[in-house]
C-alpha cells in the first residue's frame, strides 16, 4: 500500500491540478 502512494504521489499535485480546473470551468 505504502509503495502505490509512493509510485502516485508525483500525479498527486496533477489530479489537484485537473480537479481546479474542472471546478473552476464549471464554476463559469
């Protein structure tokens, strides 16, 4: 378990990234 966080936390900050963006669209 320990090692999928490890393997997904550099995609971690582009998931946040991706979820901003699709707030901030549907936000409009």
């Amino acid at each position: 378990m320990l090692r999928c966080i490890a393997i997904f936390q550099p995609k971690d900050w582009i998931l946040r990234r991706l979820g901003a963006m699709v707030r901030a669209w549907l936000a409009q």
